[in-house]
C-alpha cells in the first residue's frame, strides 16, 4: 500500500497527474482501515455471539467434535458393559465346573475383582472437559483388562492339568479300598461323632470299613508310597500314597501293609491287609482321602456303579501291572 501511487484529474491541464501524497498520510489512512476491520469484525462477532446468541464456527466444530468423542466413549463403554456380563459367566464356569474338575481350588473374589492403587494414575485426564466420565472409563477399562488376565492365567492352570487328564484319571482315588462285598461294609462315616473310646463328640476324618482279618486292602488310584509306618497308639500299621494333583490317601489299622516306601503303585494293587493295629476296637481300616493336606469325604470319590465283577477285574489288572 505504500509504495502504490495516486492519481488526480487537473482541470486546468486536461490530464492525470501523480497526487504528492505524504507518508504521514499514508499511514493515518492505513490504520484507519486496520482499525476499521477491526471494528467491524468485533462487530460481526458480537452480534453473532451476544445478540443472535450463535456459536462460531470453530466453536461449532470442536463442540461436534466433542460430542461424538463423548459418545464413542458411551459405546466404549457399553462394550465393556457386555465384555464384564461375559467374563463374569466365564469366571462363574471356571470356578465352579473347571476348576475343581482338577481339584483346583476357586479363585477368591477379592484377587478377581482387585483395584490399581494409586491416587494420581489417571490425574492426566483431570485437565479435560468431563473429565469424571473419562477417569471412571479409564479405570473400568484397567480393572476389566487385569480379570481378563487373571481369567487367561486360570485357563493356562486348567488347560496344563487337561493335557494330564489321562495321568489324573488313574491317579484319583475313585474306588474302594477293599472288595465291594456284603462281608465289608462301612461301619464309620466321615464327620463329626462319638469317640468310641472317650465317648465325646470328635472329628471323624475318614471312613471305617470292617471287614475280615486279612482283608486285603488296594490302592485307590496310581501312585507312590510316602509312608509305611506305626503307631501304637494311633493308626497302628498304616500306609499313605501321594498320587499327584494335591490327592493322598491313607491306609491305617492294617494287620500288615505290602509295600515299601518308594513303591509306585497301580490303582487295584495290593498294598495292605485288614487288621486291628493301634487305637483299634476291632478289625476294620481307617481309609482317608487327603486332598492338599486337607481331610475330605472319601465317599465323594467312590464309583458307586462299579460293580463286584468289575472290581475283580480290577484288581486282576493291577496285579499284573504290580
């Protein structure tokens, strides 16, 4: 603009002749423009925002912008809605059918549903409009990832037991302990009943099954002998065979047992016979199931559809295999 000239028509000369402009002038009248611009676009901004009570366009934008941000994360987070209902399912099978399937215990609650600690883990999202939403987002997303990990740790436990499932099959105590026959019955049962010797309420932490002197008495499931000891004044001759997976078994009141320690033995092997060693008041054995160093109720694991033919046969096989 300044360096632009201006013409005049001289009426005495007929002709354009250059003005003689000053600079001064020059400048006055190029921020009277700036100024005028100026004027008129805070004009136009204050009618379109304060009067008419209309947004900008840039404004317009970023607000679009942000409302479809924030319903993108309303259907984030509807997704994790139907991602938390669905591993909640997966985690109800896994410890109830999966899980004890191989004898594992459940996973507790409290480990599967675990925080993050830490107060300042999301203070990067405190800066940002709705940041409330967008904080409580973040940490659902976390907590959903870490059970998902904790659920994917569970299924590589289970999936390693399912590839032994052949090996845990012979290995869980699942027979009797001695021929299933009318002359061997169960005379004591598991829990809580009176001490035949004290005659107060105690423990009861197997099954007594009576039967003839020399009974003999077969191993319940493979495995290897652990201890062959006795106790006078407990369960007189007794054998106990660690059979993997958590899984023992003991054997007591025997008249003599038949193995040795460090035998590997079959499930329908001999490894005992009846007797009435120890804290005994008659000819029968004391038979345990002892699942991680815990008593529980052997009938649980009896097959009761096993028939005496079948049982025989049984014991056949693990005589050979003895």
């Amino acid at each position: 603009m300044f360096g632009e000239k201006k013409y005049i028509f001289n009426k005495e000369t007929l002709s354009y002749e250059v003005a003689n402009v000053s600079v001064k002038g020059r400048l006055i009248r190029t921020l009277a423009f700036i100024a005028v611009s100026v004027g008129v676009f805070l004009g136009y901004y204050l009618l379109y925002t304060r009067v008419l009570g209309l947004e900008t366009p840039k404004a317009v934008i970023l607000e679009r912008k942000n409302k479809e941000l924030l319903s993108n994360m309303e259907a984030f987070n509807q997704k994790m809605d139907e991602n938390d209902r669905i591993l909640l399912e997966i985690q109800m099978r896994d410890n109830i059918v999966y899980r004890p399937i191989f004898g594992m215990d459940e996973i507790p609650s409290d480990i599967r549903n675990a925080g993050f600690g830490g107060v300042d883990r999301y203070d990067y999202l405190e800066h940002y409009e709705n940041s409330d939403f967008l904080v409580a987002s973040a940490m659902r997303f976390d907590i959903l990832s870490k059970k998902a990990y904790i659920q994917s740790r569970s299924f590589d436990d289970v999936s390693i037991l399912a590839k032994r499932a052949g090996d845990m099959a012979s290995c869980i105590p699942t027979i009797f302990p001695v021929m299933p026959v009318v002359h061997n019955h169960l005379s004591s049962s598991f829990g809580y009943r009176t001490d035949p010797f004290t005659g107060f309420a105690k423990m009861h932490t197997g099954i007594d099954i009576s039967g003839p002197n020399s009974e003999p008495i077969y191993a319940t499931g493979d495995g290897i002998v652990v201890d062959v000891s006795y106790n006078f004044f407990g369960y007189g001759n007794n054998v106990i065979i660690d059979h993997g997976f958590g899984y023992k078994t003991r054997y007591a009141h025997l008249k003599e047992a038949t193995v040795k320690l460090g035998q590997m033995v079959k499930r329908g092997e001999q490894i005992g016979k009846m007797g009435s060693t120890g804290r005994s008041k008659g000819t029968h054995l004391h038979y345990e199931v002892i699942y991680k160093d815990r008593p529980i109720n052997p009938w649980n694991y009896f097959n009761n559809d096993m028939t005496s033919e079948e049982y025989q046969k049984l014991i056949i096989s693990g005589k050979s295999k003895g």
